[in-house]
C-alpha cells in the first residue's frame, strides 16, 4: 500500500465567505468554475455558509440562473443528484460596469451577508474578457467594495485570469491598475496548469526523493521536453485567440510554469514566498532568445485536415478568425537556463493546437551510456533512459530503461515502468479549479502567479513576439500543417522524436 504521508489538502472547511463572479453567465463559469464548486460542494469541502453571486449584464432572476446552468449540465451527462441542494447557494445580480450597478452590488452583498450570516468575506473573481480587468477593479475600488477590514473578520480577495496583459508594458499597466484598488496579498493570479495533481507532483518527486537531485543536471540530461498538444481547434474563442495566438495563450504562463517546475532549485520552505523565489530564479536565467545562441522558433498555423477519421476546417476558416490571419496556432520554442545546472541543455516547449490528439507532457531525455558496450557487441542500438511525467490523456510518472530479452542471447528490450494517479489513489480526485478556488479561499497563494514572475516571464517573450509579429517575412516564418498532423515539417527533428513518444 503507498505510505501517504499526509492529505496535503486539509478538510477543514474554508472561512465563510461569498464568492462574487464576474462573468456569471459565461463560457469559464459554466465550463470551470461552477462544476468545480459542484465539485467541491459534493465533496462537503466549500465553507459554511457559502454564497455564490453570478454577475453579467442579462436580466435574469435567481432561479433562472440557477435553472439555465442545470439545462447545460443535463446536456454533457454531470451527476445532477446533488444539484438542487448546491442550487440554493447560487444567486445572480445583473449588472452593467459602472458606478451606479457597483453601489447596487454592493448593498446587495451586505443584504445576503446578513440573510447567510456570511462574516463579510469576499472573493471577486474576473471570469469575464481581459478587457473588463481594469473596469471592474476600479469600479471595485470606487464603491470601496475591495476594502478589506482585517484579516480575520471581513477579508476581500480578487481572482484574475490570465493572459495577464499582452506584453510587459501592458502586464505592468495592469498591475498598476490592480494596486490601485487591492494589496498584493488580496490578489490570486490563476494558472490552472499549478493546480494538475501531476504538476504539483514534480515538488514532491524532486525534493522528497534522494534518487533523482543527483541526476538531474547537465551531466546526466540530454534535453528537456515540455509539450501540450491538443487535437482541439480554437472553437469559439476566436476573438480572444486572435489577440493572443498560441505563444500569449500557453507560453507565456503553463508551458513556463512547467519549464520552471522542472529546472528549480529546492525551495528552503514550503511556503508560497520561497517556493515563488526559486521559481522567480529559474525565468531570471532564461538566456536571452538569439538563433545565435542556439535558441530557436519555429511557428505553424493550421490548415484543414482530418482527425479521428473527422474532416475539419483550418484555422482560417474558422468562424471569427480573419482569412489571412498569421496567428500561430503551433510554437516550437528552444530555450535554455543559464546556470551551473542546466548550462546547455536545451529545453523545447512545444504547443499546438489540432495536433492528433491531446498529450501533455514534462519528458526528461537522459544521455546515452558513455562506454556503449552492447552496441559495438551486438550492433544494438540502446535507446537512452527517459523519464515522462505525464499531465494528461493519465496523471503518470513513466521510466524507460533497458532489460534483457529473456532467452539464450543477449538481446535488449526497453521496459516502462509506471505509476498511475489513477491505478494508486482511488478518492475524488480534486480538478484543478476546484483546488485553485479552495486555496484562495484559504488566502493560500502557492498555486498562483506572483506580479514580478508575470513580468519576468513577459520580459523573456516580448522580444520574440515583437521578433515574430513585426518581421518583413512573418508569413514565411509561419508554417501551414494539417490538422491531424503532428505540427510543421519545420520543426527540429528532435520535436519529432519527442512527439512520437508514446
Ligand atoms: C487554456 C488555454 O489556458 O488552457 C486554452 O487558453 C487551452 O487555449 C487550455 O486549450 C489547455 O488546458 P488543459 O487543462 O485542457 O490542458
């Protein structure tokens, strides 16, 4: 049986608080936010009592609200058992952005604070467009509806999404406007890549284990390969992703997260500001971005192809997305962290969208024997010693090595062993915006961005996009792959290898 050394999630129930969001009535609070409540309701983990506010401009009464979510539910099959009970916890305000709705809203909350007994803790959570972001902190501001009285009694908390601006200076902007109603301590800035059970378990597979730390450096590792492919085209989001393509919307926050996960230094404590430092260090040794000094990019852009036997259109020509759009849908990015540990070893980061089908994966490609013994006896090729952490389609930690071919000559055979999330915890297991909600519930700022990393991981990207979206041959640099394959021929033929992973 695995020795679980603690439940790192405490089950003690949050402060009593109400959770205000805004962008009730949209595509992340229908899709995310709410099932993680449900979620977080069925496993009696939300606070006592506990009051969900849905905010967004249409006209609708509580019941219609909490009637047109259950509609949706009942469509993708959820378990609605509970619902009715969860229902109750859930009200809607209509509301336009200005003062006047603002100063309504916050009569409205002082109202149920007093029906619920709710103790006047609050959390305002951003599930609207970035554009909003600095509307609503200001409006929240202006009716001192951000004010937080103490810590103990009537704290105020505010949850961002990302894309945390589109460049430093607007991430800085931003920020400022940000300050200007909240404290740091008041602002949770959300990836919801650090809340992947898997994620989180790259802390514990490097700092809790003896056997890895020694090899996990130069010495020891050929090249890092962090990759999140997905098979799902941009859908109905291509006024957003048009602003951002495929660097702004995984580069710049996940597929950072993951490099740094993986390149840390051990934190001095498990608390969030240690943890944050380390990560902060890692993003400040990225080596500036130059072909050369050996990093490079490669873009591509979907054209129409087949997946899953299904034919379907490219990028151009979905709905909302300007035909000679040169947004990239596909980076191959190779960067590389200047220090002891990691001078030379390149990390590719590799994103995609309508790639075959969706892998996200850290792998560690360790350096091949250094006395190839078998292969100049037997004319074997040995397939060096990889590690994956697997995020997603299974929440595993695989290992390849090499074994003996059972029988009279000496033959090799790569084994895998593994270990599935899966297969060894059997309880609910947490999704990831239901462990992110509950942290910021519980003032926990671990799983969250921190402002100066936001600006450090801008400073790294900004340069490239500026490189990539201002040069004279920008539809040159972008590459044409179709939809079903594994990304542009273009790419280094390293990515190849590391995608054909199983
Ligand atoms: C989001 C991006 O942050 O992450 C999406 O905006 C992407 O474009 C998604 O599809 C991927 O998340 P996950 O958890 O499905 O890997």
């Amino acid at each position: 049986m695995p020795n679980h050394a603690c439940d790192i999630l405490s089950t003690d129930r949050p402060a009593s608080c109400t959770l205000v969001i805004f962008g009730g009535s949209g595509d992340l609070t229908r899709r995310k936010l709410i099932p993680a409540l449900y979620s977080l309701y069925r496993q009696n983990r939300l606070p006592e009592p506990f009051v969900i506010v849905g905010c967004s401009r249409t006209i609708m009464t509580d019941n219609q609200y909490r009637d047109k979510l259950k509609a949706g539910y009942e469509n993708i099959g959820l378990d609605l058992s509970d619902w009715d009970a969860f229902s109750s916890l859930l009200n809607y305000y209509p509301l336009t952005y200005d003062l006047e709705s603002f100063s309504g809203l916050r009569e409205y909350l002082v109202h149920l604070d007093q029906v619920n007994h709710c103790r006047g803790n609050r959390i305002f959570d951003l599930a609207v467009p970035p554009s909003l972001y600095p509307i609503i902190a200001d409006l929240l501001g202006r009716t001192s509806l951000s004010e937080q009285r103490n810590r103990n009694n009537g704290w105020t908390r505010i949850v961002v999404e990302k894309p945390f601006g589109r460049d430093l200076e607007s991430a800085l902007a931003l920020d400022r406007i940000l300050h200007a109603s909240f404290k740091e301590e008041q602002i949770f800035r959300i990836d919801h890549y650090l809340a992947k059970e898997t994620v989180q378990n790259m802390l514990i597979f490097r700092f809790a284990n003896s056997i890895f730390e020694p090899i996990w450096n130069r010495h020891h590792i050929e090249y890092v390969g962090i990759i999140a492919a997905e098979s799902m085209g941009v859908g109905s989001r291509a006024g957003y992703y048009e602003q951002a393509g495929v660097l702004r919307d995984m580069f710049q926050n996940h597929m950072m997260q993951l490099l740094v996960l993986t390149a840390m230094e051990p934190p001095c404590r498990l608390e969030a500001g240690s943890v944050q430092d380390e990560k902060i260090k890692v993003i400040r040794s990225l080596r500036d971005f130059h072909p050369d000094q050996g990093s490079r990019i490669c873009l591509g852009q979907y054209g129409p192809g087949t997946i899953d036997g299904v034919d379907v259109t490219g990028y151009r020509q979905e709905p909302g997305v300007d035909q000679h759009s040169l947004v990239p849908t596909f980076a191959l990015m190779e960067l590389y962290v200047d220090n002891w540990r990691w001078q030379d070893v390149p990390f590719f980061l590799v994103s995609g969208k309508r790639l075959p089908r969706k892998k996200t994966q850290i792998i560690i490609q360790f350096k091949e024997v250094p006395h190839r013994l078998f292969k100049d006896v037997l004319g074997e090729t040995i397939g060096a010693n990889r590690l994956i952490i697997e995020i997603f389609p299974e929440e595993a930690i695989r290992l390849t090595f090499q074994t003996k071919n059972p029988g009279a000559s000496i033959c090799l055979r790569s084994m895998t062993m593994d270990f599935t999330y899966n297969e060894h915890y059997q309880g609910e297991p947490l999704e990831a915006y239901a462990r992110v909600l509950l942290d910021c519930m519980n003032g926990d700022h671990m799983l969250f961005w921190r402002q100066d990393g936001i600006e450090l991981s801008w400073s790294v990207l900004t340069p490239i996009l500026q490189e990539c979206e201002q040069c004279c041959n920008r539809d040159q640099q972008l590459h044409i792959y179709p939809a079903g394959s594994w990304g542009p021929e273009a790419a280094d033929s390293r990515f190849q290898k590391l995608i054909h992973t199983p």
